[in-house]
C-alpha cells in the first residue's frame, strides 16, 4: 500500500466519525423532542459503519502479486442511520400539551450519559485518522526531501 491509500483511508474514517459525531449532537438536541413531523417522539438515531470493499483491480493484483485478495485493505463509509426503536420513556406531566388521555407524555429514550460516551469516541477517533493523514503528509515530505 502507497502512502496514499493510507490517507484515502484515514479520509474516509474522518468522513465517517464527523457523521457519528453529528447524528450524537443530533440526539443530544432532541432528548426533549416530544412531538415530531412522523407523530410521537423524537427517535434517537444510530449510525452503521461498513467496510469499503477493494476494488476488483487491486484484489486482481494482490492475487497476482501472491497477496490475499481479502486482505487488501479498504477504507469505512457509513452504511446507515437507523432510529432506535427502543420504547420512549414516559412521565407523567398531565398540564403538557403532548400529554396522553392519561396524563402521561412520551419522551425519547436518550441516555446523556452513553451519548456523550459516543461522543468521545467519535472524537478520539476523528483526532486518530487526522494523526495518520499528519504522519502520511509527513513521510511522503520527507520522502521528497531525500530526492533533492
């Protein structure tokens, strides 16, 4: 692998975690939503990750150059992001105005707590992919250098 596939790689993990990282904010300003456009409350969201298969030129030439076609390594796109299905909380408030016949209000089921964990792993993991294209812009500086 050139030193840039690895930073077509890190990009494409940088794409993926600034998308974690705004469907998080996205919860987190909607842990109070009780009344959305579809009806009911806001449905947390969740993002899917899925590995970027190699081209079928680069696993042609890793069979051929005697590597594993499987183990060409690819980048990460994001497959999805599906709502939460998990049943919204419940409390009792009968003077809200999204307040059931029985005085109870549906609120999303969004723990702050895991979001914000979410969160930071977001984080940490956009800081990592942007430490790889750093170092990769370096070697391929240094590689120049050599040149001259």
């Amino acid at each position: 692998m050139n030193l840039f596939g690895v930073m077509g790689i890190s990009a494409s993990g940088l794409r993926a975690e600034r998308t974690r990282a705004e469907v998080v904010a996205s919860n987190m300003a909607n842990a109070e939503s009780t009344n959305t456009a579809e009806g009911g409350p806001y449905k947390r969201k969740e993002v899917i990750f899925q590995s970027q298969q190699a081209g079928s030129f680069q696993m042609q030439l890793a069979g051929a150059t005697g590597g594993s076609a499987d183990k060409v390594p690819g980048g990460v796109t994001v497959k999805a992001v599906v709502a939460d299905n998990s049943q919204p909380i419940l409390r009792y408030e009968p003077s809200h105005p999204d307040a059931n016949a029985d005085g109870y209000v549906a609120y999303p089921n969004i723990n702050p707590v895991l979001e914000m964990t979410d969160l930071m792993s977001a984080s940490r993991g956009y800081q990592i992919n942007a430490s790889a294209v750093q170092a990769a812009k370096q070697m391929i500086q240094q590689s120049l250098d050599i040149l001259k």
